[in-house]
C-alpha cells in the first residue's frame, strides 16, 4: 500500500472506490501521522481518534452495504477551531472559549457531514482569527513544516499545515484579510477565499462579519473544487449567503476558460515586495503567456488605502462581535473582580466583572483590535474614521469592477515576503498588518481570491501566486489557475519532515 | 490626532477592558501608530461616495414566520460560567 | 398652577409572531425561565440573523394604519451597549434609516378634553431584551425566553398636554394595535411598555421657562402612566419653584417609577456617558418596499376604531359617548354591536341593550364577548320582539338573564316561561278600573291635590301592572290610565 498521506482526496476516494485503501486505513494512516507530528507542529487544539475513525469505519461499512455515500466520503478534513462542532470544544484559539461547547454545528459542519467527511481535528489559528502568524493563538504558535523556526502564516495557521505537513488531505480555513491565503503562500499549499456570500458563515465565529468567509486548503485545484462543491450554497440561517447555482466546480475544472485574459496589478510591485517573489509571480506571468493566456497590466489605484480602510471596518466590527464574550451566558469569567484601586470601586461589580473577564480572556491583539474598532465607532470619530472607511471601500470594490471589464482574473504575489521567524512581528503590529496587504482589498470587495504554489524561495520557502476573479466567479478562477498548475509541478513539493 | 492615555482609559471602558497600567502604556502607543495609519484615508475626497458596509449587496431576505423547537434548557444553560438551576447568574444589578 | 405640561411618549410593543424576530424558538409569555432560547437568541459564537417577514410585515402594517410614510429603503443597525439582558452586547435596530417616520395617534374625545391628535416622529423594528431579576446571594438572574421577540418601538413628537391626553393617546394606540391583529398588547405581560418624557413649560417674568426634561420608566399600567406623569407634573414645578433650573441647566433625567411609593425616583446614572457606536448590522440586508407591498399591506387594515367611531356617529346615530364606549372595548364589541344593528335595524335599541346589559352582565361574569352565551343573533331576536311589542323592555331582561342562565334561545325562554305582552286595550281598561276600585285614597289625594298627579298616576301604573303579571304594554297602560283618569276627572 502507497503512503496515503502522500495523496489528495480526489486521489483517495478514487482508490477507496476502486478497493485499493479503506476509509479506516486512510484515517488511521493521518491520524498516526498526526499524532508523531503535532508535538512539533502544534496543529490541531482538539481531536477525537476514536470518534474519526468511528465515522471512517461507518463510511466503509455503508460502502460494503453497496449504500450510497456522499462526495467526501471517507475523506479527513481538517476543522479551523473558528467553526463551531455540536458538543465538541471550539475555542477559536482564545482562553475565552476554553471550555466552549457549542449546542450545534456549523452549517459547514453540517454539509461535510453529510458528505460523508470524516472530522479528524479542530485545528490552531490566531485569536478569534485575528493575527497572520498564529502566534496570537492563546495554545501557543502553530509551526511552519518547511522551517519550524518560521511561523506558517494566519489566521487559518493551524489548517494550513495541516494540509502542508499531511496531518490531513484537505481542511477548512476562515478568511477576513487573508488568513486562507496568506498561510497557504507561506506554507506552499492552495488555499481559496471564495466570494462573499458564496459559503454560508452560520456557525463561523464571527471576527469581522462583512468581511469572514470560509474556504478550502488543499494541495492542488482539483481538491480545492471539490470542497468547494460540498461547502458552498445559499444557506437560510444566513442572510448573506446568496442564492446564486453552484456549479461543478471539478467536473469543470480541466476545461480551459474560454478566455484567458491576465490582468497583472501594478500596484502589487511596489516597495516592501521581496525580489525573488517578485521574480516568481513574473514567471508565473511568463507560463500563463506561454498557454496563449493575454496579459496586461492593470491598475487598482485605491489599493495602497486597502489596509487603513481594513483596518477601521474590521476592527469595528470585531468590537462589537466580540462583545458577548463578557462572561454572562458563555465563555470565561474572572474569578477575582474586586477593585484593585480607587477608580475602579465606582466601578460597579457586574461591570468589573465584565471587565476583568474580558481582560483575562483575551490576548493582547484581540484587545488591541477591539480598542480600536470601538474608537473608530465612539462619538465623534465615527464619521471621520469608520464612515469615510466605508466610503473608500466603495472606491476599492469600484476598482475591482473598473479592473474586470477588461481582464478575467488579476494575478499578483499573496504576500509582499516568504515565511518570517516566529516572534519577528510580534512587537510591531503595524509590521504585521503589511503582511496582509495583497489580500485585505479582496475581502473589502467581496471577490474571491486563491493562492496556489508558484515558486520556492532559495533558503527553501514556498511562494504563492495570488489569482482573483469577480464575485461568484470562482469557476473562472479555478480554471485559470488549473492551466498555470499543469504547467508546473510546485503544487506537487513536501515538506521534508521526518 | 493623537489619542491620550485618558482617553485610551475611556475606549477601554466603553469597551469593557480592565487594562494594567503597562497594557495602558503600551496600547497608547501602538493605538496612536495604528490612528496615524488609518488616517491616510482622510486624503481621500469621498462625499459623493456611497459607503459599502455589506460584503454583498443584496436585498430583502426573510424567513417565514415558522416555530422550530427551543433548546433544552440544560443545553441553553450549559456553557453558563454562573448559573443555577434555572437561569444565568451575574453579580447583581441594582437599579 | 400655571404651567403647560410637555410629554412625549415612547411605546414599545411586542409583535405578535410565531416565533422570535431572528430565529425559529416560540414567543410564549410566561414560560419557566431559560426554556424558549435557541442558540441565535442566546447570542452563541457563530449564530446569525434572519429577518422574520411576518414581524416585518406586522410592523409595516401598524406604520401604515398610524398614517406613517414608509421609507422605499430601510436597514438594520447595531447599538452596543452592556447589559446582562442582551445577550450579545448588541440590540439590532435600527438607527438612521428606520422604516417608517411620522404619522400620528388621534385622542378620541372625552367629555373633559380629547380630540387632538398626537404626531409619530418615527417606528422603527428592533428585537426584545431579555428579563433580568434580583436573586439571592448578591446575583441577578438572567432569563432569555423573551431575548429576541419583535419589537416595535413607537417614538412620538411632545404633542400631549395633559396627563389625561396622555393616557387616552396610549389607550387608543393600544385599541388601534389590537384591532390591527399586531400585539396583544398586555402592559402586565409587558407586550405593550411606555416610557413617558415630561417637562413643564412656565410662564416666568413675560416669558416662558423649560423645565429640564425627565424620562420616566418602569410604567407598567394605565394607572401608572396617569399617576407618574401627574406626580413628576407637579414634583417638577415644585423643583422649579425651589431651585429654578431650566433646561439649559441640567441633562435629561431619567427617573424610575415607584408604583406603592407613588414616586419617581432618580435612576442609577450610567458610569459611561451613552455612546452606542450604531452602525449597520452587516449580517443583516437593507430591505426595499416599494409600493405593491405597501398595497398589500393596506389591504390587510381593517376599520380602524377612529373611523368605526365616524361611522357609528353619522350612519347611526350614536352620540359621540356612546359610539367611543362601544369601539373602544375592542373590535369583538363594535363587531356584536354591527350585528345587532343589522339584524335590528336599531341602533339606539342595540347600543343600549349591550351597553346597559350585555356587557355589564359579561363584566361581572368575566366573560369576554366572545364567550358570552348571547350572540349578536340572540340579542337581535330579542331587540326584535321587543320592537314588536311581543315583549316589553322588563320582560326582555328577564329573557335575556334566562337566555343566559339557560343557554336556550329566544323562543324556547319565552315558551317556558309565559311571556308574552298584553296589548289588549278591553284588557287592560278593566284592569285599570280595577286599580282604581281597589285604590279610593288614591283618587281622593288625585282629586284633593295632596299628591302630586305624576306621582298618583306612577302608582296605579304598578298596580296595572301587577295584576297583569308585568306583561300589560307599558305605553300603552299609560295612554290608557291618561284617558281614564282625565275622564273621572275632568
């Protein structure tokens, strides 16, 4: 039997159809992978072996029994710990959340369920998805499998070395800035933002709900469109997921567009991009040319005011998500409320009570987030700050829509750098923030954007190419970027772990 | 602009976090960094410009007046971190 | 005293929908604490919003009925603010665009004032808090069944001048809501919830000085409503009186009442100043009406008590007391009251019979009309012998308390127990001359002048009727006894 921790789900469910592998061997084979790789990796927060393989067992009764089974099935998926699980812990990578247990699944959940997955792992992420190291993770940092000196990227860290390091073929991120991307690029994997309102966020912890949207992490296009197929679709617990057909995204898949027309984004070579990820995405440039794909340059000339306007829109609707964590109905309170000094006696204890939880409960990004939201909101700034934010959001999406007339996708680097040693930001937020600046606008927009493996730095670390397409046009972006993948093999590179 | 240290005490208020005198330092600073980034936004002249606060613009979604079940109360109750047999339990309000 | 009293009220009112304005769980009032929750209204991590449309739909039906325009494009808003009663730290509402601004509230008239009309400065949708009780052992108590009901929260310009006018604006916001089918409107249950703003305008030195403005809450009935705002009247001029503060000496006051006490007293500040940081709900869409659904919507409005009370007036009749008493108990009474009147075609006859019988005779059985044993047909059938003179006006009470008692109708009463009403004149021209026999001292007090003649004649009209076991016409014994008397007389 071939190592199936060397595989992908299409891969996998094609042998397990053809008798070759059983769902348990599958399970069995990550989970023991897991369980000799985690202590380093610090993937997953929670997991039950028994109960994956339970489910795995179940699918390959059904499977013996002649039933019909669901597009994934015996397939383990791999869980960002931001969607909630029926019972099971979802701490969002929080102390806040420590002993959570939601009273119901993710509709995410609930469709993968259905399919048949098999759940193997809540993974780590940043707090409250908030962060592009998984640094701010309160169960410690998630490590990247090229350099495990280096953090994987965030917030979806956990998910994305999941896939990257094997402990599962396929897993599910969450994305309010970035947080797919960016640790997809780091981690040479792809990672999928879909449009907004293409997955619906029912049961994703909110961090900034006009912006979050859960997508897949797999090692090539072909997984990424099957997970897409199962997650995606109007939910009616979920106002804004929108109710537009769901195509098949793998049966279409190695059909090229019918028109293949690159728009590279000028604003995305400028000051602060590494050279050798510039060199990359100029090659990737050059293989689309090669496949008779039209290039042009095009400009998104509000792009160097996506990350001020991302950072007032999301921190102002992190403040106010994240006020029920205040330690009334669920999630941490503070033992010890009393007042420490003078000022905080005319404080009275319920709302010291709220305060000290709250302090205690949350990390110092989440703070600093929250803080800033709820100034960006307060009386008197509103205007200036969160109102003009959302006015230049507009200017943003409005590039998009100016950009799109001409060109199918737009192509750029994911990240302005590779991989960066853990503990180098951490003291510098605005440092940390840059790291997301290719991808943020997306978000603003609504528009979906991928990362697929273009390219390795020379000290070994993956680069990603960043491919953006308009809303609910997600069809078109995987095609284009299939065509980039079979003309190269940087999506088939592992890391070497032993 | 720049925010004081007072002022950060009064966001943290607002919002709800008890702040040590070093986190006061430290997000006073970082706050004001972050206010200097954000304000580049006021270069932009944006007052015919209609603000997009939705991830997608789409119009009148409703659900059917239908009744589904409640949840047991034990379920409703059980991730309270202070409760009794019956309801949530918070240091008392006094009107 | 010579002051104006300022007040402007703030009504909230519990939709009335099969389940919460967000999510599926019931809206049952009354349940034990904590067991009508669902994880959207416990405000669980993940959980989401979707707009319930019969919630929509009642509110824009109660917009329309009140005169209001509806917006072409409303939206949802958060406020923030903390409080244990709120699960996510957050009511949806709705700040800057609501759905409907203006219209108004009439005050119907009463016989010491009434008849203006009370401008709306806005409606607008938002969600109930949940219910926050004083427990033992220095804890609150949190219950969440009623986080999430469909709120409508009505906002009125200061029009009302006297706590009278502003207890009848309440009362015919309450009528108008119920005839609407939109709330029960139950201020015990708290389905209907007033806070009441008040200041006092006074003459002071040739111009006029503003009291700073309270706001009071806690009103939890009519009663209270009537009693806060006539205390706060005279505890502000009192105030003025001592320490002469205006309005642009002090902020808005918000005070709560204290119903054994009979006092409003100061409420708790908060320790931050208000600021609600609004902006739009992003897990909730902007909602468009255009004018198809606001027609709809119109369809859907019945008569509303102000135009019933019109019609009750100029089609019937009525005088403006009695067309208010029979409209304001509710549609179930004006509805009887149609049937009577049609099947009778008596106006005056039904008003009074279900005023002076029907419900006195519910009230003090604590039935509601609905349950009442008497039908609109059953009283019609009665109101019909009457008019037809098979049954005079005492007899038809009898029938009617036996209809009741027995639950038999009409005819069946009758049969069993002999009514039937003499109308014979040789009948009851014997009987009279019966009276009259049997009764000398009588004439000779007539004749001598000893009592007055009215008082005489009432006398021999009873004996009439005894011996005619109460079923001579009463009109006609009169004529009668007249004619006869005039004819011994002279």
């Amino acid at each position: 039997m071939i190592d199936p921790t060397r595989s992908t789900a299409v891969h996998l469910l094609a042998q397990m159809s053809s008798g070759e592998v059983s769902a348990e061997e599958i399970t069995r084979a990550y989970v023991d992978r897991a369980e000799r790789l985690n202590p380093t990796l610090n993937v997953f927060l929670h997991r039950d072996v028994q109960k994956a393989l339970d489910q795995a067992k179940a699918v390959d009764a059904r499977r013996a029994a002649g039933d019909s089974l669901g597009p994934l099935a015996g397939i383990p998926v791999a869980i960002k710990d931001v969607l909630c699980t029926l019972g099971e812990p979802t701490t969002c990578g929080s102390r806040m959340l420590k002993s959570f247990r939601p009273p119901y699944d993710a509709t995410v959940i609930s469709k993968l369920r259905a399919a048949d997955a098999v759940i193997v792992g809540k993974t780590n992420m940043d707090e409250f998805a908030m962060g592009s190291s998984t640094e701010n993770s309160a169960y410690g940092p998630t490590r990247n499998p090229w350099d495990t000196t280096r953090i994987p990227g965030g917030s979806s860290g956990g998910s994305a070395v999941a896939v990257a390091a094997d402990l599962a073929p396929i897993s599910l991120g969450s994305d309010t800035g970035g947080s797919i991307r960016q640790p997809a690029a780091l981690c040479g994997i792809v990672g999928l933002k879909p449009s907004y309102g293409r997955v619906s966020r029912y049961g994703l912890i909110a961090f900034a709900s006009s912006l979050d949207q859960v997508g897949p992490f797999s090692h090539d296009l072909a997984d990424t469109a099957l997970l897409l197929g199962v997650i995606a679709g109007r939910d009616p617990m979920d106002s804004t997921s929108v109710d537009t057909p769901v195509p098949d995204y793998l049966g279409t898949l190695d059909t090229p567009p019918p028109s293949l027309r690159v728009g590279i984004v000028r604003e995305y070579f400028g000051e602060g991009l590494d050279p050798e990820i510039e060199a990359a995405v100029r090659e990737a440039v050059r293989v689309y040319e090669a496949a008779g794909a039209t290039v042009r340059e095009v400009s998104l000339p509000h792009s160097k005011y996506g990350g001020p306007a991302y950072y007032l829109v999301a921190p102002a609707e992190c403040s106010s998500n994240l006020s029920r964590y205040d330690g009334t109905i669920f999630g941490h309170r503070a033992e010890d409320f009393s007042a420490r000094t003078p000022e905080e006696e005319s404080i009275p204890p319920l709302i010291r009570m709220m305060m000290a939880s709250r302090a205690e409960g949350f990390g110092p990004e989440v703070k600093r987030r929250i803080m800033l939201g709820t100034f960006a909101l307060s009386a008197g700034y509103a205007d200036q700050y969160y109102n003009q934010a959302l006015k230049v959001r507009r200017l943003i999406r409005n590039d998009f829509d100016n950009a799109f007339k001409d060109v199918d996708v737009l192509i750029g680097p994911t990240t302005p750098t590779a991989a960066f040693k853990l503990g180098e930001k951490t003291s510098d937020p605005l440092a940390m923030y840059l790291s997301d600046i290719y991808t943020i606008t997306t978000n603003l927009a609504g528009i979906p954007g991928l990362s697929i493996p273009c390219g390795m730095t020379k000290s070994g670390l993956p680069i990603g190419l960043q491919l953006m397409a308009p809303a609910f046009a997600e069809e078109t972006l995987l095609r284009t970027a299939r065509v980039f993948e079979k003309a190269t093999d940087w999506h088939s590179r592992r890391p070497g772990l032993s | 602009m720049s925010l004081s240290r007072d002022e950060v005490t009064q966001v943290a208020l607002l919002a709800r976090l008890r702040l040590e005198p070093e986190e006061l330092e430290t997000f006073t600073g970082q706050l004001n960094q972050i206010v200097e980034f954000v304000a580049q936004l006021q270069e932009l002249d944006t007052h015919d410009i209609v603000p997009l606060a939705h991830g997608v613009e789409v119009r009148n979604v409703f659900r059917e007046d239908l009744r589904g079940p409640s949840l047991p109360r034990e379920a409703a109750l059980a991730n309270a971190p202070k409760r009794n047999s019956e309801s949530f339990l918070v240091p008392a309000v006094l009107e | 005293m010579d002051y104006t009293i300022i007040i402007g009220l703030e009504v909230h009112v519990q939709l009335l929908t099969e389940s919460k304005m967000f999510s599926a769980c019931g809206t049952d009032f009354g349940l034990p604490p904590n067991t009508q929750t669902d994880p959207v209204s416990l405000g669980m991590p993940g959980t989401l919003p979707v707009m319930n449309r019969k919630a929509f739909d009642l509110a824009l039906k109660t917009a329309v009925a009140l005169g209001a325009e509806i917006a072409a494009f409303t939206k949802w808003d958060r406020k923030n603010y903390y409080y244990p009663d709120l699960p996510k730290n957050y009511q949806i509402s709705q700040y800057d665009l609501p759905f409907s601004r203006g219209g108004s509230i009439p005050i119907p008239v009463r016989k010491d004032g009434g008849g203006s009309r009370v401008r709306l400065t806005r409606v607008h949708l938002e969600e109930d808090t949940g219910k926050l009780t004083h427990g033992t052992g220095g804890f609150s108590e949190v219950d969440l069944n009623r986080a999430g009901i469909p709120l409508l929260e009505i906002v009125t310009e200061p029009d009302i001048r006297t706590v009278a006018d502003a207890k009848g604006c309440l009362e015919e916001l309450r009528l108008t809501l119920r005839y609407l089918g939109v709330s029960d409107c139950e201020m015990q249950e708290g389905s209907l919830r007033c806070d009441a703003n008040i200041n006092l305008h006074i003459p002071h030195e040739g111009r006029t000085v503003a009291t700073p403005i309270v706001e009071i809450k806690n009103l939890n009935s009519f009663r209270s409503v009537e009693r806060a705002l006539q205390y706060e009247a005279e505890r502000q001029y009192e105030k003025w009186k001592r320490d002469g503060l205006t309005i642009h000496d002090a902020h808005k006051e918000t005070r709560g009442w204290n119903d054994p006490e009979g006092v409003t007293k100061p409420q708790r500040q908060k320790e931050t100043a208000a600021d609600y940081r609004y902006f739009p709900e992003p897990d909730l869409v902007p909602v468009e009406v255009d004018e198809p659904w606001i027609a709809r919507i119109r369809a859907t409005i019945g008569e509303l008590p102000t135009e019933r009370r019109q019609r009750f007036e100029s089609d019937f009749g009525l005088s403006a007391y009695d067309a208010n008493v029979l409209v304001e108990q509710g549609e179930e009474v004006a509805d009887y009251f149609d049937a009577v009147v049609k099947a009778t075609g008596e106006a005056k006859l039904a008003s009074n019979w279900i005023q002076q019988d029907v419900l006195r005779i519910a009230k003090e059985t604590k039935v509601s009309l609905a349950e009442f044993p008497v039908g609109a047909e059953g009283l019609a059938d009665l109101i019909n012998r009457v008019k037809r003179k098979e049954l005079n006006t005492n007899q038809g009470r009898e029938v009617l308390a036996k209809m009741i008692e027995t639950g038999e109708p009409v005819d069946a009463v009758i049969a069993a127990g002999g009514y039937g009403m003499v109308s014979d004149q040789g009948e009851i021209v014997a009987a009279i001359e019966a009276a009259i026999a049997a009764n000398p001292k009588a004439m000779d007090d007539l004749k001598g002048g000893k009592k007055k003649p009215e008082a005489v004649k009432g006398f021999l009209r009873g004996q009439v009727m005894k011996q005619t076991g109460g079923k001579a016409d009463p009109a006609l014994v009169s004529e009668l006894l007249d004619a006869k008397l005039a004819e011994l007389i002279g």
